[in-house]
C-alpha cells in the first residue's frame, strides 16, 4: 500500500465521522456517513458555509409551525446537520447516521418525536427513510426509544456506550448499530474504551445478534491503526487526512489491529429481567466488568459527564441564534 489510509481500509470498511463538502476526492467512497452535533459547529463556523447556514435558518421557520415544540435554532441545526451528510451522498454506500438532541436523551417520547421529525426533515431534503439510521443516546430511555421505533422499521444506533451491559441492552432493543467512542490512543493498557470495542464485537456475535459495531469519533490516526481489522471504523475527515499523507511506516509496530485481534472467548449473556434490573445491575456492577472482560468500573457520573460535553455543544450553536434574529430583521426568505 502506498499510505496509511489504503492500508486500513484493506482490511475495515471506513465510514466518514462528521464530514463536510471538502472532503478530499482521493480519499474515495465510505460506508455510513455519520452526522455529529459538535462536528456541525465545527464546519459551520467557517464561511464555506455559509450558504447552508442561511438555507437551514429559512427552513427552519418554514417548518416551525409544524415543530412548534422546538426552537428554530434546534430545527436549524438538525437541517445543517443533514445538509452536511448531503453535501457527500454521492459517495456514501450505506446509511446516513442523523443524530437526536442529547438534551432529550433522558426522555422516551421526545426522543421518539425527534427521530420522526430527522426523518421528516430528511425526506424534505431528498433523503429516503430507508437510507437513514437514528443516533440514540445509550440512556434507559434511549433503549426504550429504540425499541418503539424498531418496531416501526426505522433503524437506530445506540452511542456512547461504555458498559458491556449497555451494549447487551442495545442489542434487545434491536439497535442496527451500536456506537461505543472511542478516545485517542495513547497508552494501550489504559485504552478500556478500545476493549469494549472487541468486547461488544465478539458478545454479539457469540449470541448471534444481527446489529454491528461501528466505534467512532474524533479519532486520532493512532486510535484508527489499533482498531484496524475492524470489520467497520469511523473516522473524521482529519484523521483519514492524516493517514493518507504518511507514506513510511514501521510495518512491524506490535500494536497495529491490537485491538481487532483481542477476543472474549467466555462471555455470558446478561438477562434483565426489566428495567429496574437492568439499571440495578448498571449500578452495581463489579469492578472488571463481569466474567473475562478487563473494563473499569464506570460512574453515573462519568456518563452524565460524556452527555453533557455533547449537550454543551448543542446548546453552544449561537451562530443559528445571530442568524435567525436577522432573519427577523432582513426578512430573508
């Protein structure tokens, strides 16, 4: 291989994290295209986009009398959002991953209505229901969430797993997808988050559940070269940049796909038996994670911690709010 990036994508289907219009040619087609609040901001800040930034706001009163429960801004950044993942459809093989508001991921009917109204929104801006996955965060109501719009025919994600319960949950509720994040890789004995990854591939597997994992997030190219071996991996476009620019490597680093090759062999299935049992054993996990899983104890705290960073970014859009009081202004249409 000539670079880094051919040589991952050799042996894992790539998928795009966040992507934008200016996504390099040469980098080629991906598997999902995965929309991402905190990376939305990101791109819409510059001035590249400053044209769905506009369009997104006059959409967004356009369909305010039909989503009076939400603010402009909220519709404003779910159309930017989908404009985004659009903007590289043509070279998108499978899914578009739409996300739902975090700040609802405590409520099941809210979560529902968002997904319906990404779907809606989705299908004014030419994008078929049956190309879209739901991003959902892995809350007791974003399961419950999951299952009622399972049972309708619209696929969901589960993100931001960090428990091999959570990842057993998301599988009952008939998840397509099963996101855990994935952090930067730096010392390979601490990378808990990269063990859930194998952890949840081979859990699924042995009880023969149909949906996949497909870890994401901002990566750094390190964290793309020890999950390599992956059947998928999500990357953002900087760290496929990254890797396509380094043409040397040591082919004989121990920890390139280290984590691909890690397996769980004696895993049992976890049975809840509703709920309460569920959310009881969540709590009172042991430390090391249950039977052959090296994972740490995880808080509520450090879960409430993760959602609020991304809660925080959603809320941090206050370039929709500039635009749309000048939308009132200019009245532009």
């Amino acid at each position: 291989m000539d670079n880094l990036f051919d040589e991952v994508r050799a042996v894992s289907q790539i998928s795009a994290f966040s992507p934008g219009r200016e996504l390099p040619e040469d980098l080629g087609d991906f598997q999902h295209a995965i929309g991402d609040i905190q990376g939305s901001y990101v791109h819409l800040q510059r001035e590249a986009y400053g044209d769905i930034r506009a369009k997104s706001v006059s959409d967004a009163h356009k369909y305010s009398s039909k989503f009076p429960e939400v603010s402009v801004e909220t519709l404003a950044t779910e159309i930017a959002t989908i404009r985004l993942l659009k903007s590289i459809a043509g070279r998108v093989q499978g899914y578009f991953h739409l996300p739902t508001n975090p700040t609802q991921c405590f409520s099941v009917d809210r979560t529902v209505a968002n997904a319906r109204r990404v779907l809606y929104l989705c299908r004014k801006s030419g994008i078929h229901r049956s190309s879209i996955v739901i991003r959902i965060f892995s809350t007791v109501e974003g399961f419950k969430a999951c299952e009622e719009l399972s049972k309708q025919d619209i696929k969901t994600s589960a993100i931001a797993p960090a428990m091999l319960e959570q990842v057993a949950r998301a599988a009952e509720a008939g998840c397509a997808f099963i996101a855990p994040p994935c952090s930067d890789f730096c010392d390979v004995d601490r990378q808990y988050d990269f063990r859930l990854v194998t952890a949840a591939r081979d859990y699924l597997e042995k009880f023969g559940y149909s949906c996949s994992v497909l870890p994401e997030g901002p990566f750094h190219f390190g964290s793309a070269l020890v999950l390599m071996g992956m059947k998928s991996i999500a990357l953002d476009p900087l760290a496929m940049c990254e890797l396509k620019h380094v043409t040397q490597w040591d082919r004989n680093w121990k920890y390139f796909g280290y984590f691909a090759q890690i397996e769980f062999p004696n895993l049992e299935k976890l049975v809840f038996q509703d709920d309460g049992d569920y959310q009881t054993k969540l709590l009172n996990r042991p430390s090391g994670g249950g039977p052959a899983v090296e994972l740490p104890t995880y808080t509520v705290n450090s879960i409430i911690r993760l959602f609020s960073r991304t809660i925080t970014a959603y809320s941090c859009l206050s370039i929709f709010g500039t635009l749309v009081k000048c939308n009132k202004t200019l009245r532009i249409t």
